[in-house]
C-alpha cells in the first residue's frame, strides 16, 4: 500500500492490467497509470503480443487507454510501442483523429516535423481540429511561423479558421495577433457559429480585457500593458492549478450521486420521435457533406438534431446560484478574514494565515464593487445594479460521494422529496489527462481538444468538481493565491499611470472586473462547514444572461443544462427512495424504459434504508 503512495485497493488490482489486455479488455484507472510509471518494459510486450487484436482497436476505451499513456509515460520504447498501436488502429477504423493521436505521440519523442505530416493527414481528410495541434506543434520551434500559419487559415470561412484563431488566442504571442483572433472568434460567434460560441466560453475574461485596453483605451507603455496581461494569466494559471489539485478526481475512482423526485428518471428516459421521411433524407445528406459556410454550418446542426432512433434526453439542469440553499453560497472565500481560525502553531503558517486575510478582503473589496450576485450587501447596492448583465452568473448541479455501502439517508430527506424521491449514481474516474503534469502537452487542453472528442461513441461529461469546507485548507488556498493577486494589483497601478486621466477610472473597472471573473472559476467550489456532510461535488458553469443557453423553468428560476451523459457513465444505477409509495411498481417501470433505450447496464434497486416519516404530533 505504501509503496503505491496511498492508491489503495485500486493498486492492488494492478495485476488486472495485463490480463485485461490479454483478455481484448483495455483497463484504464489508478492502476495503468501505476503500471505505465513503475513497470513499463512488463506492460510494452503485453502490448506488442496484441497488436494485431481489431477487439481491442474497436473497444470503446481505446483512445483513453493511449492518452494515459501520452500523459504519464516518459518511456521512449512504450511511446513506439503505442504510436505503432495507433498506426494500426488507423489502419483499421480510418478514423482521422487517430492522426492527432499519433501526431502526439511523435512529438512527445521529440520527432515534430513528422507529426506535422501527421496533423495535415488529419486535416486534409476533415478533421478540422487538426489544426489547433498544427499552429501549437509550430509555436513550440517557430512563433514566427505558427502565426503566419494562423492568419492563414484565419482567411478561410470555415471552422478552421476559428481553430487556428482559438490557439493563438490560447497562446502568448504578440498582441495583435492575439486580438485579430479574439475579434475573429466574437465575429464568427455573433453570426451564429456553434464552434465560436463554445471557444468563447472556454476562454477566460483576459482576450476580452486585452482587446478592450489596446482597441478603447491609450497606454503608452505598450510593455507596461504587456506585463499586465502576464500577471493576469499567471492568476488565471495558479486558479486552474488549485482547481485541478484540490477539486478533482485525482488517484481515485469516487462514486456519486444526483438526489431528485421520483419522476427525474423518467425524464431522463424520454423518448424522441422517429424522423419523418422528409428529416430522413436530410440526414442522409448530412452525413455525407461538408459545411462550407457559417449558414450551411447552422443548417447541418439543426438538421443532425434529428433523432432517427428513440434516444435520451439524459441532461441535468444546473440552476442559477441564487436557487442554491446556502444563503452565503460563492463567498466562503470572500468571508475568510471575518472567521475565528485556530492559533497559527508556527511562524509558517501565521505568515500563510495573513496572506489569507488579506486576499479574503481585497476579494471580498472586488466582489462588492463588481459583481451583486453575491455582494456581502445583496441587491440593495443600488449604484451597480445597472452593471448586473454585464457579468457572468454561475450554474449548478451537485452530487454527493456515495461510498460502497453507504446509502444517505440525510440527503434522501433534504434532496429525495423526504426519502419518496430517486438518486442516480456513477462512478467518477481520473481524468486519463493529468492537465497539470510537467510532461503534458498543451494542445491536448486546447479548447474542446481531445478531452470532448467523442471518439467511439462514449458519452461526454461535464467537468466535476469536490466542494471544500475545511478552514485549512481554505487558508492554503487564499495564501497561494495573494501573491498573484498582489502582483496582478501592482500591475494595474502601473498600467493606470501610463494611462490618460480621463480613461483610468474606466480602465481601473475593467481590470479589477476581469480579476472578478477569473475568480469566479473557483469561489463556488467552497462551502460553510455546517455543509460537509453532503460531500457535494458539482459540475459549474458561467453564462451571462443573454446567452441562449439560458433557460427559465415554471416556477421562474432560471437554468442551463449538461451534455447528455448520466445514465451512461461507469457504474450507473439508480436507486428508489426508501419511502416511495409504489417502489416495486417503480422499479420495473424503470427498467422497463431503460431496456427501450438499450441501457441495460444501468441498475435499478431500491434503498434498504429502513425509514418511516415522522408523523404530526409524533416525538422527534
């Protein structure tokens, strides 16, 4: 156990990689990881033994299998080894992301003109992806050139120009390079683009900052605004690294669960209507051609909308913070420096301690000014609350750990529709990326990047988050981050006194409101301690109030929804109240819809949870 560094049971099934493959079965998890850093020769010939296996090369945990590989493997004959497995398996299937892949695996050995070859094969035979891991595989040995190579395709009128301008906007080159692509992308977006669209949500606040200070406003250190921009993504990089490292499924696998009504599986097992005869030919032609033009792209997603089977609606709404039950939801943070913690025991950490309070009060002086969804005032801050649509609000949908044996009978009741409700389960794996890992490839990142590519039909899930309520670590967290919020500040003042007089107080609030919005990727992952018990996980996402995302329920809340993903996720199973009605009747309707919808795999049981109300008049 020690020895695996605290994996747990998951490494003692380490012998289960070899024979999973043996046996035409990728195995994915803690344990190949385990084998691809500590016994990587024994794993290689396993892998040369199979080669030729077309069960293996189709099996749904293949691309997954290898981008493992491709994070955590720094052994030149296991990245052959794997580059020839992807070779054949293109081979086999054809599929052209299997180029990216391999692509990868050359430049991970340092061969990056013959992965090139490899990412123009992509593109030529259309994955217009391909050229993100061009203009990244360029801006590695010439910065020069990838931007040539991107403004390039930043002439065409298709989706790779919307590529090629989305991984020069995800770089550091020049600024008007990373400008002309911002502009590119908002452009393409606001003519209806889909692909634009979700390159902007995943972009932070900083393009949009950067091309108002240098399009708005004069600064005549153009150093000075360059020093700035720096600082904010060193910001923007230590949030995403605390995200990644305290938030995430890290060595582990997690079981979790979604508590609703009753009907909430039914709902997510409604059936879609069959194409008519007229939608079907329109598919039929969809299939086969390429979208030249923003208005053909627009007519061939609506057009594959088209259901031609009976499917899933399989999404989950996540609602506006305001809809959540803590009435101080998105400001433990912000409240840190009014708590009582506990005697620092040594110097070390009464200096991590002031670090603390002080980014706590210079974020909750930030979050006043700027942003009322959570002002420590309400909505009575009557001075900004014109500002409110300018701003991102946040959208929720929370899980709790479910431990093996363990059936809540507390969130039954608080989230359960008092225990008469369901709760749907899955297991959550690591990601196969480790998206902070020294040896990881920043393309792999790039937008929607490998991590969305649906490569054999598997289900996209949103990312998931663990909620923190440790005062501890809370204070690990603020002290890290102080120093970059310091220099960010300092930046500011400089790029204010290089500024006109009249335009400072603007340019103040556009900075100051870009630090707003990069901390709201992380201010809604903690929580009071009076909630730990519900060791909630949740999948989070901004949206500003005009997107059309946005969604108003019955009852005037308003709401987003995922990607379909729940019910085909590892391990799925839903499980009945304790104290439904009719749970009998229940399950076998329940199985009976997830046998129409060819989910088979997922388990209906009902809670063994022994509860009975409580009565009026009863004792508690």
């Amino acid at each position: 156990m020690t020895e695996a560094g605290g994996l747990g049971k998951y490494i003692m099934e380490k012998n289960d990689v070899l024979r999973r493959i043996e046996q035409g079965e990728w195995p994915s998890g803690p344990a190949l990881q385990y084998w691809i850093t500590k016994n990587p020769v024994a794993l290689c010939e396993t892998l040369a033994k199979k080669r030729t296996n077309r069960e293996l090369i189709e099996h749904p945990e293949f691309t997954s299998f290898f981008l493992t590989i491709l994070t955590h493997s720094q052994q030149n004959e296991l990245l052959e080894e794997s580059k020839i497995w992807c070779e054949d398996a293109f081979h086999v299937t054809g599929k052209p992301i299997l180029h990216i892949l391999i692509g990868l695996f050359l430049e991970k050995l340092d061969m990056y003109h013959e992965a090139l070859e490899h990412y123009d094969a992509a593109e030529k035979m259309g994955e217009n992806l391909a050229v993100e891991f061009t203009i990244a595989n360029k801006l590695k040995t010439s910065p020069k050139d990838a931007i040539s190579t991107a403004y390039t395709y930043m002439n065409y009128t298709d989706d790779k120009s919307i590529h090629a301008a989305y991984e020069i906007l995800s770089s550091r080159v020049d600024i008007k390079a990373r400008n002309d692509a911002y502009q590119l992308i908002k452009d393409r977006a606001t003519k209806g683009s889909r692909l634009a669209l979700e390159k902007l949500e995943t972009s932070t606040a900083i393009p949009e900052l950067l091309f108002s200070l240098t399009k708005g406003y004069s600064v005549s250190d153009s150093g000075t605004l360059d020093h700035l921009i720096s600082m904010l993504e060193n910001l923007d990089h230590g949030i995403r690294h605390i995200r990644e490292i305290h938030h995430t499924c890290q060595n582990k696998t997690q079981g979790l669960a979604h508590y609703g009504s009753s009907t909430l599986p039914a709902k997510l097992l409604t059936a879609q209507s069959k194409p008519t005869a007229a939608e079907q030919r329109i598919l039929n032609i969809v299939a086969c051609e390429t979208a030249n033009t923003d208005l053909e792209q627009q007519f061939f997603d609506l057009a594959k909308s088209i259901n031609s089977k009976p499917g899933t609606q399989d999404k989950l709404r996540r609602y506006h913070s305001s809809k959540m039950n803590d009435p101080s939801e998105g400001r433990r943070l912000l409240n840190f420096h009014d708590i009582h913690y506990h005697s620092p025991t040594d110097d070390g950490e009464n200096e991590a301690l002031e670090a603390a309070k002080h980014c706590s009060i210079k974020l909750n002086e930030l979050f006043d000014k700027h942003y009322n969804d959570i002002s420590s005032k309400g909505h009575k801050k009557e001075a900004h609350s014109a500002q409110i649509h300018q701003h991102p609000s946040m959208y929720i949908t929370c899980f709790s750990a479910q431990h093996e044996g363990n059936d809540n009978l507390n969130l039954w009741r608080f989230y359960g529709q008092e225990a008469t409700g369901c709760s749907i389960g899955f297991t959550l794996y690591p990601d196969p990326i480790d998206r902070e890992s020294k040896h990881n490839d920043a393309a792999l990142w790039r937008g929607t990047g490998l991590r969305n590519i649906d490569f054999n039909g598997q289900p996209k899930r949103p990312p998931i988050f663990k909620v923190i309520y440790d005062d501890k670590t809370i204070m690990e967290v603020l002290s890290t981050l102080n120093e970059h919020l310091l220099n960010v500040l300092a930046a500011m003042e400089k790029t204010l006194e290089e500024a006109q007089e009249v335009q400072k107080e603007s340019i103040r609030t556009e900075i100051e409101t870009c630090i707003v919005e990069l901390f709201l990727e992380i201010i809604y992952l903690y929580k009071d301690k009076q909630y730990s018990t519900e060791e909630e996980w949740r999948s989070l996402q901004l949206r500003y109030l005009d997107d059309p995302a946005v969604k108003m329920d019955e009852a005037g809340f308003l709401y987003d929804e995922t990607e379909p993903f729940l019910l085909r996720q590892p391990d799925a199973h839903i499980i009945i109240g304790p104290n439904h009605p009719e749970p009998k009747q229940l399950l076998w309707e329940l199985r009976y819809r997830l046998q129409q919808h060819e989910l088979t795999d997922v388990k209906v049981s009902v809670s063994d949870i022994a509860y009975h109300p409580v009565k009026s008049g009863s004792r508690h």
